[in-house]
C-alpha cells in the first residue's frame, strides 16, 4: 500500500470523555500531517469542530448498562456493517478507536477478519483500553494480537497491562495536561465570582448527573431531591449543574418542571470551565469527571445508578475499590461511592453535610491527592516530555509507516 501525501483516517468515539480526546488527536495529526488530512467516522461536537465528518450522531453509540446493550444490539450491529462498507470504500491509512469498548472491539475482530480476505489493510490503533483494574482481568484475553497500537491514559494502566503480556503504552493524558493548563493560569477569584453571582460566604456545590441519557434519568431525580431537601437546611449553599452541550436544554427542562430555577443554575461545563476553581464541594456520576474534580483540589462525593441487571452483574464483576478513577489512581479510597440503592438523596445529603463540616480538613487531603495524581502521572518530573496530542499523532503515524 503507497501512503497518500494527505492522509486519511478513521476516528472513532462513542461519548463525551472519548469525543474530548478524540479532538486532541486530531489536533495533533493535522499539525504533524497538514491541514489537508482528512477525517471521518463518529464523534461529537469536539471532534467535528477538528474536522470530523460524522457518519452518526455520537449519542447513538452512548449506550450502557447490560439491558440497554441487548435492547439496541440490533441497532449497533447495523450501525458496524454500515461503519466497515464506509471504510472499505473510503480506504483509510488507520483505524483508530477510543473507547466504547465493547463496540470497538466487535468492529475490530470483524475487521481482522475482513482484511484477511481483501486486498485493502490498514493499522487498527485503539485509545483508552478496558478497565481491567475494575472490570475483570479476564477480559485482557480478548484484546491481545488485535490491534497494531493499543494506547492508554494512565501510568498504572501500563503495568497492568504489561504484567498480563499485553503491549499497552502510556503517552500522557489530555485531561491532566487541560488542569495543568489551567491551573497555572492567574484567574482573578473576585471576576469568578461576579460571573457566576457567588458571594464569600456561600458553599458552591457542583452536581454531575452523567453525560449519557440513562445516566442522567437514573440520577438527576435524587439531585433535585436533594437540592429541595436543603433549600433551607445548608445555609448559603449555591447549587451548579454542569452538563455538556447536548444535554443542556434536557437538564434545563427538568429543572423547570421541578420548580428549581431560582435554586440551581445549569451551565456548559465546556464554555464555564472556570466553575471548577469556585467550587467548594460536589456531587458526580462515577466517570473521569471525578478525576478533574480531584486534580481542582475540591471534595467529591461519587455516585452512580443503573437498571437492576446491570447493577446484579456489576455486584459480581466490579471491583469496588477501584471503580472510582481517583481511587484507582491513589491506590487508596478518597472519594466516597455511593451505588445502586445507596445512590439516594439522604445518603448523598448525608455525606454532603459531612464533608462541609469538615471541608478544611477534606480540602487539604484532596489538595495533597492532586498533587499525588500529578506525581503519579509522571507530570511533576518530566513534564516537557508529555503532549499528548503530539504523542498520539507521532505513535500513530509510525504505527502508520511500520504497517506498510
């Protein structure tokens, strides 16, 4: 195969978390390949403004839980056959996935099949492999010899992985690189402030109910429970919700409905980013926003609900100590998880109220947490060597050059 002058390729995302890193990979490939390389697959509003052309919306791919997978199982597979005749026809110089396990790695096997038989061959890379370090490790089995470049976002990750004899490199991770970023910046908190109403006195208190639908729908009902239970109980408390774009106008109609208005204000966590520095405490779907939340120092109340089924064969599968990201990361319990029929409104208030009577105490234990993470993460020694936009874009394109 002769490698085009404008590259070609193949991105695949299937939510909020994948559709973010996505669009550093991108940036990194059009700065190391030109402007003119070309992109297609599936990705949300991130990707798209890299130049992404979707095939599908995202959120038809954002589908969790062991019902809803069965449910939409002849969906997805309709959408693979389409997905595979697209890339076939297209013929890009790489596949790369992110994410989305489990359909991910179904296009993928069905691919090494395909190209067995035809004469069009290209790398499969994928970003962001599955979680064995909460999941199971009995699922590492399925994903060895499968793709040419196997790429993940944590240091721990990488011994794991090497420790089961399956080749997984660390290259950084976008999301620490964003904090770095930030953090280092000198916002005035007194212009935070007046952006966001916010006296000296009052408690900002964040709630993620999730970026995915079924998330959302199993927790945001226990959020307004509690913002209503405390509208008089926690004194001077601010309630924020930070959502994405696309879930934005649902939040906000809920909160209407609910009668909460002048109680919670939603905002786009995308373009509001600075909340994070405001805030004092908060409450979020089990997921990688935990981790951001620990790196801005702020204490954190984990959550997460999902259908009966899910929850019985998760009780089996997960390991809890490890399912919260910070944790896993700190080798220790920082953040509290609350799950299932503990995902209540008096068990999150009642952790809330613990953490404010005690918040000097937990921010100074989340202060020397992000600082562990950052260590950990290898940012504090050799920063210099971590971009991982540029880290991507060259692995990717060696993986490229080795290929053919």
């Amino acid at each position: 195969m002769t490698l085009k002058i404008n590259k070609k390729f193949f991105i695949l995302a299937g939510e909020t978390s994948g559709d973010y890193i996505g669009s550093h990979i991108i940036r990194g490939l059009k700065k190391k390949e030109g402007e003119n390389s070309s992109f297609f697959g599936i990705g949300g509003s991130l990707m798209k403004e890299e130049g992404l052309r979707s095939l599908y919306e995202m959120n038809n791919f954002n589908i969790i839980g062991f019902m809803n997978t069965i449910y939409n199982y002849k969906k997805l597979n309709h959408y693979k056959n389409t997905i595979i005749k697209n890339i076939f026809e297209e013929k890009p110089d790489a596949i790369i996935t992110i994410d989305t396990k489990g359909f991910s790695l179904a296009l993928a096997k069905k691919l090494k099949t395909l190209f067995k038989k035809s004469d069009f061959k290209c790398p499969l890379i994928h970003f962001v492999p599955p979680t064995i370090w909460a999941y199971g490790k009995s699922r590492i089995n399925k994903w060895k010899n499968l793709h040419d470049g196997l790429f993940c976002l944590f240091k721990n990750e990488e011994e794991i992985f090497y420790k089961y004899n399956v080749k997984c490199a660390y290259i950084g991770n976008p999301v620490i690189e964003n904090f770095l970023s930030i953090n280092n910046k000198n916002n005035n908190l007194k212009n935070l402030y007046k952006k966001y109403n916010i006296q000296k006195k009052d408690i900002n208190c964040l709630l993620f109910p999730g970026s995915r639908d079924a998330e959302i729908n199993k927790i945001i009902n226990e959020f307004i429970l509690l913002i209503k239970n405390n509208k008089n109980n926690i004194k001077n408390i601010k309630w924020f919700i930070p959502t994405t774009k696309l879930q934005y106008n649902k939040i906000i109609d809920i909160i209407k409905i609910s009668g909460l208005t002048k109680y919670v204000k939603v905002i786009i966590l995308k373009k509001n980013y600075d909340i994070l520095k405001c805030a004092d405490i908060a409450v979020a779907c089990s997921g990688t926003i935990t981790l951001e939340l620990v790196l801005f120092k702020i204490p954190t109340i984990a959550v997460y609900k999902t259908d009966f089924l899910s929850s019985f064969i998760g009780r089996i599968l997960v390991d809890f100590k490890n399912v919260v990201l910070p944790n896993f990361l700190l080798e220790r319990k920082l953040v509290p998880f609350l799950f299932q029929e503990r995902c209540k409104f008096k068990y999150i208030n009642q952790l809330l109220i613990e953490n404010i009577e005690q918040i000097e105490t937990k921010r100074i234990l989340f202060q020397q947490a992000s600082n562990e993470i950052i260590d950990r993460m290898k940012y504090k020694q050799s920063r210099k060597n971590f971009n991982f936009s540029k880290n991507s874009s060259d692995e990717i394109i060696s993986i490229i050059n080795d290929f053919n």
